[in-house]
C-alpha cells in the first residue's frame, strides 16, 4: 500500500511538473507570437514613414524645388522601399511556399503584382506626358526603363525583381538571403570590369550593371537591399538567426566610417550623389538608416502614448501602394508652376495633408466617396490581371 500511495504521489508530481513545463512553454509561445506580431506591425509603420518620405521628396520637386534641407532623410526612402520589398518576399511569398503553398500559385501571385507595379509606373509615364511635364519620346522610353521617367523608377525595380525572382523561385525558396547576397557580392566585385568594358554606358546598362552616372539605385547593386530585406525576414520569421542582419550592418558601419574620414559636411553631400553612381557608400547609409528607423520604432511601439500614432502610421504603411500611386499621379498631372517659396510649401502640405487623410479613411469610405467606382474598377482590373499572370505563368 506504501509503495502503491508513493508511485500516485510520484506521479502526482510529476504531473504538476509537466504541467507546469507546458504552461510555461505556452506563455513563451504566446509571447513569441506578441513580439512578432509587434514586429510585423512595426514593419507597416516603418512602410509608411518610407511612402510619406517619397511623397514629400516629390511634393518638393512639383511644388518647393529649391528648397533641400530635407534631403538627407528623404533620400532614405528608396534604400527602405527595396529593404522592405525583400522583407515582404521571405513573409508573403517564401514563407506560404514552405507551408504548403504550390510553386505556381505563388509565382501567380508574384505575376500579379509584377503587372500592377509595371502598369503603375506605365501610367505614370503616360500621365507625366498628358500635362507636358515628359514629352512623348521620354515617356514611353521611362516606361521601359529606358529613360528616366518622373517618380515611377522604384515601381519599375519592384517589376524587375518580381520577374527575376518568378524566374529563380525554386533557388530562391532553397539558398533564401545568400543566395541574392551572393549575387549582389559578385556584382561588387565586377563592377571594374563593367567599368572598364562599357565606358559611356546607355541608361539602360547603367540602370542595370549600376556602372556610369544617372540611375540609382541600379539593379544588380540593389541586390544588397534586397538580401538585407530577406535575411531580417528570415530572422523575423524565425528560418535563420540575426548573425548576417549584424553582418552586414557591420559592414556597412566600415563602410560609412570610410565616408566619415571625409568630414562630416563632406560625407553628407557624398551620400547625396552617391545613389546616381551607386557607391557603395549610398547602400551602407540606405541599411544603417533603415535599422535606425526600424529599431526607434521598436522602442516607440513600447509607450502607450504613441500608439495611435504607430496605428496611423501602420494604416498608411498597409495602402502604400495607394499613397504613392494615386499621390505620384496627382503629381504628375498637374503641370509644373513657379511660384513663391511660402505658398509653395502651403500648397505641399495642403497636398499631403489629403493624401494622408484619404490613407486614414481606407478604402471602404474612400469607395463611398468615389460612389462604388474604385471598387467596381478594383474587381474588373483584377480579373484582368490574374488572367494576364495566368498567362505569363508557364504551366
């Protein structure tokens, strides 16, 4: 009987202890799952404090061109829109084809959104034509990447780098982060002899090779933003750890401590020129600024106060697409006017101020506005590009 009572009491313990163990792993779990989720939204509020800053780059450029001083940050938003696209990769793409999803439904996906980011900028172009700002010619050689267009250049990467990756998918799900790192690490190292083999590049090789003057950031060279992109994605969604994230900001810190050598005055013009001949230096301030950007907002999202601020930027950061689509067509309608330095920047952030609100609303109460319309144009262009991925995706 003694025996019999001391195997129920030992079991009665270790009962407790196991369920105590689980109870402790399900509170790590769930707090995973919290500070993931708070991750991921930071990520959408980091996306829109990158939209806002293009659009107030290109508010500057339609309304106040001379005035600069806001430059320096608003030259960040690139860096943060290529970083972000890689990180959108690993969450939405990658990550679904690991849970199951098939390869050509994916690469349906990626389809899609390659003819909405190329018909954009398209569109864009044709816009920038209709009121004078490009003539016909420069028009429909920006839509191809051809020429530079008028605020439509970071829709044309976005569409190469989903074509390219449709292309290497399976390697892509297999190598991740090393694999694009990998290549943008042997552009690096050819870029001399890019240099030496093509000395008056067009803007087409400029734009693709990064070697000459005029288009930055350059795709090959842009390969180190989106790498970066794929190795915090991959950290955030648990796949791999920080060390390359840290690796590569340390590089980057190497780098930008080789700019600073020139003095700071110095180094801060540099970083500006430096995207139209992508220098290294441009991609080691796009990274550093992107972690600074990103880890103040971690540590924003920890005061209560700031929250509905954080809330207002995820919501904008989730209709970037609509922001800087709708924002940049606006813009490019309108035909440029000089006007005084004081009224321009009233008229910028008059500009602004209703592009953000129509962000705020969403797209229920902006299709109320527009009375059904965006909604009846949102599902007959919809079928119409998943026909088109249908097509564009081999079997």
């Amino acid at each position: 009987m003694f025996i019999l009572l001391s195997f129920w009491g030992f079991e009665y313990l270790a009962a407790i202890r196991v369920s105590g163990f689980m109870k402790k792993q399900l509170i790590m779990r769930r707090a995973e799952a919290a500070n993931q989720t708070m991750r991921f939204e930071t990520l959408d509020a980091l996306r829109g404090i990158t939209v806002i800053l293009a659009m107030v780059d290109h508010v500057k450029v339609q309304f106040v061109s001379d005035v600069h001083v806001l430059i320096p940050l608003t030259r960040l938003s690139t860096p943060g829109f290529v970083i972000l696209f890689g990180v959108m990769i690993e969450i939405a793409y990658l990550s679904k084809l690991r849970a199951g999803r098939t390869l050509r439904s994916v690469r349906e996906r990626m389809a899609a959104r390659l003819i909405t980011c190329w018909s954009l900028a398209t569109l864009l172009s044709l816009a920038a034509f209709a009121s004078g700002n490009l003539d016909f010619d420069t028009a429909w050689r920006a839509a191809l990447g051809l020429e530079l267009g008028r605020f439509n250049e970071i829709l044309l990467i976005y569409a190469a780098f989903f074509a390219f990756l449709i292309a290497i998918l399976p390697l892509v799900l297999r190598y991740g982060s090393v694999l694009i790192l990998a290549i943008a690490l042997f552009g690096w190292l050819l870029q001399p002899i890019f240099a030496a083999a093509f000395p008056e590049p067009p803007l087409f090789v400029n734009m693709v090779l990064g070697v000459g003057t005029g288009y930055g950031p350059a795709l090959l060279p842009a390969m180190t933003f989106l790498g970066f992109g794929l190795a915090l994605g991959e950290a955030l969604n648990g796949r791999r750890s920080y060390l390359l994230v840290g690796v590569m900001a340390f590089i980057a810190l190497l780098v930008c401590g080789s700019e600073l050598s020139h003095g700071v005055m110095e180094a801060g013009r540099r970083f500006l020129a430096n995207r139209w001949i992508n220098h290294p230096g441009y991609y080691a301030v796009g990274i550093l600024g992107f972690i600074g950007m990103f880890v103040c907002l971690l540590l924003a999202s920890r005061i209560d106060r700031l929250a509905g601020l954080l809330n207002a930027l995820a919501k904008i950061g989730s209709q970037s697409l609509f922001v800087y689509g709708v924002g940049n067509l606006w813009l490019n309608l309108l035909p440029m006017v000089d006007m005084p330095r004081a009224l321009g920047v009233c008229v910028a952030f008059l500009f602004l101020a209703c592009l953000i609100s129509l962000a705020l609303a969403g797209p229920a109460k902006r299709n109320v506005m527009g009375m059904g319309l965006p909604a009846l144009w949102g599902e007959q262009y919809g079928k119409l590009r998943d026909l088109m991925a249908r097509r564009l995706v081999p079997a």
